[in-house]
C-alpha cells in the first residue's frame, strides 16, 4: 500500500492543479447559478481519467421533502456534479465540495474576481479558497490514484454541490439520491485542522410594528424603532445565556461558539415621522446537539418577553437557510484514519477542532455518516474582497486526501 500512496503523491502536479482551480474560479458561479461550474467540474475529471455525470434535481420535490433545509437565492434549477473513482468492494467514500460563491460585492479586488489569475504560487479569485480548491483538490487525488492504481479499496464518490452558501439544498438533494456511504469527508478551509463537530445556523425575520405620527407631536405616535430597543437587549442577553454554560468541550475552546446577531435593520420613511415598522434581520447560533425546534423556540420567547405591551408582539419569521449542527465522535475510527493521514503529510497529526459556522457536514451525520472536514487555510480570506488560496495548501490536502482513499477501510469507518 505504501508503494501505491507513494505512487499516487508521484502523479500530483501543483502546476495542473492550480489551472484546474482557476478554471473553476472563471465560471462565475454566485449561488443560484452554478451550472458553469457543475459542468465545468465534469469536464475536468472526464479529462482526468473519471467516469462523471451532472445530475438536475427535481426542486418541487425537494422542496417538500421532509429535512428541506431552506433557501435564499432566487434559482430555477439545482445541479450537482457527481465524479466516481471505482472501489474494490462493496464500500464507499464520500468526498464532498460546494461550487457556489458569494457575490463579489463592491469592494475594489487586485484582479478581477473571476479572472482566476495565478500569481505568486497562489490562485487568486472569488470562491478559490471557499471552496474551489478543496473540491480541485479531491478530484486530483482521485485523479492521482486512477492513474497509478486504477481503482481505490473502496469506491470513492466526489460531489459537485451548489446552494452550499444559502442553506445547503445541494447536498441535500444529493444525499436524497443516493445516501450509502460508509463515511464522508468535505474539504471546507478548516486550516488543516479535522473538525468533527460545528454549531448549527438560522437565520429570521423579525417585525416590530408602531403608530406612525407628525414629528411635532411624537407622543402621539408609538415609535417601532423604540420598541426594538429592549428586543435587541433581549437577544444580546440571549446570546450570552446561550454561551454560559456550553456542553461540547470543542466548542467550548472558542471565543463565541454560538454567535447571535441582528445584521440588518429597516425602518422610517420620513425623519419627520415616527416609524410604524420595524423589520430586523439576524442569523441564531444552535448548540451542538440542540434540536432546531428548541432553538426557535428559545429565541422566540426572549423576544416575547421583551414586549413593552405598547403594539401587537413583534412577529419572527425563521427565513432562508436552516443549518443543524453536526457532531461526529472525536475518536471514530474514521476521524483517526483522516488525522493520520494528514499528519503524514504535515509533519504532525492536525488537532481535532469544532467551528461557529454551520455547514453541509450536517447532512451526512443526519443520516447516520461519519463526516469530518478537512480543508486548506485561509477561511478568513472567504466572502471577502482578493480572496486567494496557496497552491501548494491545496496541494497538502490533494496528497493528504490520497491517503485517505488509499488506507481507507470500511471496517474501521464506524462512528
């Protein structure tokens, strides 16, 4: 076996994978208009020596599946790419990447976000670090092992997503397809570190309604943006009592596991009126291991009991994307076979970890899959203007990833 892994890391090029990447990058591919990307992604691994399909997937019936986890973008369709790397047996391994991006916005960039410039050892773009070259990077470590093996111990299945950024629908409807996977590894810019568990995101929709008055005669009115004030004190307070006492020991080492926050907020029509309407917008951390339903329901009566009485009770609509939290245990044998083999490509095996952030990680454990994440640096860089990824980070994971495939075994997947 070691003779074969060392095959496969011969086959890897950093200068083909880094052209793969970029090319990824050019497809312009903002959530709810993936298909570039998809398509995209089939060529290259047909290119490379994989059997591969892009699947269009039936929306009306996902969206009423039971599980649906929301949506925000406006899309007319929803297609993932699905790349195989043929197994000796009857097992399967999942490897797993979103395609889609967040919008650019308006901040002035080095290169033009889609260009997929490579400069300096790096490829430069929107959506390379998040997460195009984690998927570039298992589609050449299948790559690596077909060419030099022909087949893996097990069959190897890499799945293209979309609507990754808005909810996770993709891999929803993915995993709605076809579910027999004996584990799962998405390669999200974690760092190196293997996360085994990460918190749980909804977001809503809050309304506060008022009466509206002349400005002269203020008191007449019942000001919406002052009823909001003790909500925003309510939700503040919520945070912190969601955050005092947390269970999971990995999410207890971050500075806020469970973040709460109001990101937008709309009101007034006039300065010279009092507002009668109040709409905010916020994002609710879930702690590992906490129904959605409980976190709802907490969060809807801090809000509750900030009522002034002066109007009807402020309205919260739970909107969008609905991310569970996700754990796998620390010492599943599959999260041992990962760290091990990033530790041979490291130097020393990575820490096991737990994130703030939901992802699509949570599909998988939902059905009972062992799923880690395991990706390059650089998530700070993602959502964010000159986003970049290290051609030779991607290539750690791409060689750390052959291992995977290579040593894994589906006796020792269990979680």
């Amino acid at each position: 076996m070691r003779d074969a892994e060392e095959r496969a890391l011969d086959a890897l090029d950093p200068a083909v994978l880094a052209a793969d990447v970029s090319s990824l990058v050019r497809e312009r591919s903002v959530t709810g208009q993936e298909r570039g990307a998809v398509e995209r992604l089939a060529a290259l691994a047909e290119a490379r020596g994989l059997a591969a399909a892009v699947d269009r997937h039936d929306l009306g019936a996902l969206r009423g599946a039971a599980g649906y986890p929301g949506e925000e973008a406006a899309r007319t369709e929803l297609v993932g790419a699905r790349v195989t790397l043929p197994g000796a047996g009857g097992a399967r391994l999942c490897l797993n990447g979103h395609l889609d991006v967040v919008a650019p916005g308006d901040a002035r960039w080095t290169h033009d976000p889609f260009a997929g410039v490579v400069a300096d050892g790096r490829v430069h773009g929107c959506g390379s670090v998040d997460m195009k070259a984690g998927v570039v990077a298992a589609l050449h470590a299948m790559a690596a092992v077909r060419a030099t093996a022909g087949a893996a111990p097990a069959e190897i299945v890499l799945q293209g997503v979309a609507s990754e950024e808005d909810g996770g629908l993709g891999t929803f409807a993915a995993l709605e397809a076809d579910d027999r996977f004996d584990a799962a590894l998405v390669t999200e810019p974690t760092g190196f570190d293997v996360v085994v568990a990460h918190g749980g995101a909804l977001t809503f929709v809050g309304t506060v309604r008022g009466r509206s008055a002349h400005a002269a005669v203020r008191l007449e009115g019942v000001s919406a943006l002052d009823r909001y004030v003790p909500i925003h004190r309510a939700l503040g307070e919520h945070e912190r009592r969601v955050n005092a006492d947390v269970a999971h020991p990995l999410m207890r080492a971050l500075p806020l596991p469970y973040p709460l926050l109001v990101g937008r907020l709309e009101t007034g029509r006039w300065s010279s009126q009092v507002p009668d309407a109040l709409r905010f917008e916020g994002r609710l951390g879930v702690r590992v291991g906490e129904p959605v339903g409980e976190a709802r329901a907490a969060l809807e009566a801090a809000v509750a009991a900030a009522d002034d009485g002066l109007g009807p009770p402020a309205e919260i609509v739970w909107t969008g994307g609905q991310f569970a939290s996700a754990e796998t245990r620390a010492d599943a044998p599959f999260v041992g076979l990962v760290r091990a083999a990033g530790g041979d490509e490291l130097g020393a095996p990575p820490r096991v970890a737990g994130v703030p952030y939901g992802a699509d990680m949570r599909h998988f454990t939902a059905r009972g899959i062992p799923c880690v994440m395991f990706g390059t640096p650089g998530l700070e860089r993602a959502h964010a203007a000159d986003e970049y990824v290290d051609v030779g980070d991607a290539l750690r994971i791409a060689r750390a990833l052959v291992r995977v495939i290579l040593r894994f075994d589906p006796e020792e997947s269990d979680a």
